[in-house]
C-alpha cells in the first residue's frame, strides 16, 4: 500500500452509513464470540503501534487487548520515550512506524496531526482522540444505545456540557445516523457554527438551558468540563459550567427509558451527580466495556474488509 491511497479512521465522517451498518453487527457478533471464550485469529501475527501523546485508560487497554484478541500484538509509544517527542517531523514518523506495523491508532492533540500523520502512512490509521473528535468512543456509545434500546435513528441525543471533541463527533454521527443532537453549554462554550455544515445543522438545536435539552430525550450525555490540554482553563469552566450538571433532576425529564452516557472518566459532583451516573438508568460500565468490541471490529474491517 502507498500513502494516500489506505483507508484511515480520523473522524467519525470517514465511514458511510453501509459501513455503520456492518460494523455495528460485526461487533455483536464479534462480542458474542468474546463472551463464549471463541478464538478468532483473522489478524494473525499483524502488529498494532499505539501512540500517545495524552493519558489513557479504556482506549490503551481496549487498543491492547482487542489486537490481541484478534490474533495480533500491539506496540505502545508515548511522546515521553519517541524521537516524536525530541521534534522528529510527524510525517518521518508515520513514514517509519508504517513500514513496520500494519496498522496504527494515535491520540494526539490538533487533529491536523493525525491528518499528516496519515497522509503519510502506508497502513490504515485510527483516530484514538483528538482535540476535535473521539470517533471510537461515539461508535461504542452508539453500538451500546442500539444493544440496549434499537436503532438510533430518528432518535434524540442530549448533550449537556462542553463543546469540545465529544460533542463534535456526535454531531457527526447524528448527520450520519440520521437522528437528533441537542446540544447545551454556557455561553462562551458555544459550538464553532464554523466548523458545522448546513446538513449537519439539520440535526442540531442548541438550547440555552440544559433542561429543555433533556426534555423527551432518549439518550443523556456529557463529559468532563476540562478536557486534556485544556488544563488552564480548569477555574474558569468550574465557574461557567456550574448549572450544566446532570442531575437527578435533568434525567427526570427525558423519557422515562432514557439511558445516561458519559466516555469516562468522570467526576461525580462535576458533569455528573454519583445519583446519576450509579444509577439505573446509567449504562457507563457497558459503554466502556463496548470500546473493545466495536474497535476489534474497526480494525478487522480496516485491515480485512468485510467479512460477513
Ligand atoms: N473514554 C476514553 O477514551 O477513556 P481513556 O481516556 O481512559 O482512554
Ligand atoms: N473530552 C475528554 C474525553 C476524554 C476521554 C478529553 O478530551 O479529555
């Protein structure tokens, strides 16, 4: 294979709606397997590179053990131990890790990193988070909606938190999957209209107050009011996003099978009340457990198409 010229998974937009599709059933399947303690090589002896230039828990561990699971084995790299971190160019990187892996996940800061960094790879490369997107872990919360309640679509998704790179890969899915974003935040952590596209507008609708955002909804959701790298700002959102918390209260007024999301790791009394995010309506556990299946099945279907 020749750079530009490979499949790579950078954004939730890279997929079609027919690659959803079959990857959602292809985790199911690929879930049941694992639960029945199944072996299923179809990745033998390929390797994995895992680059991080930000911590991680769920998405190292689930990176790991998924290749292995498929028959493979995964390399980790940190910023701390690479030349990457000594300023070697991100596109010799991908050159040189790419010649010796087959395939490669990276959680990196500006996405513009993971565009170079593919646009010089010769294997596919996977989008571990960035600033601006979290593909893998929108594409377990929305395997773990349909495994819990059926389809998505036409569906309403409420956002209550910051605009950061959760909330702009579910509005990506939203436009793909066909169903409902709404989104709420203080002001002055607004989404970037910029960044939006008239289609994607579509199925979106702010709503100043988090209330009306969770009023009907099917599906709750948000995330940490600080995200990695934005460290500095840490004060000022404690202050701002202090009444964008999701309470009892909140969840009361989506339907009343609404489930509560939230990628993890979370901070009981923040984003989130210990009632909630421990309660019955909660399905945390399994939406981080479902990053390894839905991920086993990217990395399947990037490297051996389908195989259904
Ligand atoms: N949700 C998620 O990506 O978790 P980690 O930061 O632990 O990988
Ligand atoms: N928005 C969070 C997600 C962590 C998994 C962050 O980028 O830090």
């Amino acid at each position: 294979q020749v750079p530009g010229q490979v499949k790579h998974y950078l954004q939730f937009a890279d997929l079609t709606r027919e690659e959803y599709d079959y990857l959602l059933s292809r985790a199911a399947y690929l879930k049941a397997k694992f639960k029945s303690y199944e072996t299923w090589h179809p990745l033998h002896d390929r390797t994995l590179a895992m680059i991080f230039e930000k911590h991680s828990t769920r998405t190292r561990l689930s990176f790991e053990a998924g290749i292995h699971q498929l028959g493979g084995h995964a390399v980790y790299l940190n910023t701390r131990d690479t030349q990457l971190g000594r300023g070697e160019p991100v596109e010799d990187a991908a050159q040189v890790i790419s010649r010796m892996t087959d395939i490669i996940m990276i959680r990196t800061f500006g996405q513009d990193i993971i565009e170079r960094f593919a646009a010089n790879s010769r294997v596919p490369v996977i989008n571990g988070l960035t600033n601006e997107y979290h593909p893998c872990q929108v594409l377990a919360d929305i395997f773990t909606f349909v495994e819990t309640r059926g389809s998505i679509q036409g569906k309403t998704v409420a956002w209550v938190g910051d605009a950061n790179n959760m909330a702009y890969t579910w509005l990506q899915a939203a436009e793909k999957l066909d169903f409902q974003l709404r989104f709420s935040a203080p002001a002055g952590y607004q989404l970037d209209m910029s960044r939006i596209s008239s289609n994607a507008l579509k199925h979106l609708t702010v709503c100043a107050d988090p209330k009306e955002a969770c009023k009907g909804a099917d599906l709750v959701t948000t995330d940490v009011w600080t995200s990695m790298g934005y460290e500095e700002e840490n004060t000022s959102r404690m202050t701002a996003f202090k009444d964008w918390i999701v309470s009892q209260e909140l969840m009361s007024l989506a339907k009343p099978n609404a489930v509560f999301m939230h990628c993890l790791p979370a901070h009981r009394g923040e984003e989130v009340t210990a009632e909630v995010i421990d309660g019955p309506q909660s399905v945390v556990w399994e939406e981080a457990e479902n990053r390894l299946h839905v991920q086993k099945a990217l990395m399947e279907y990037l490297l051996c198409g389908r195989l259904d």
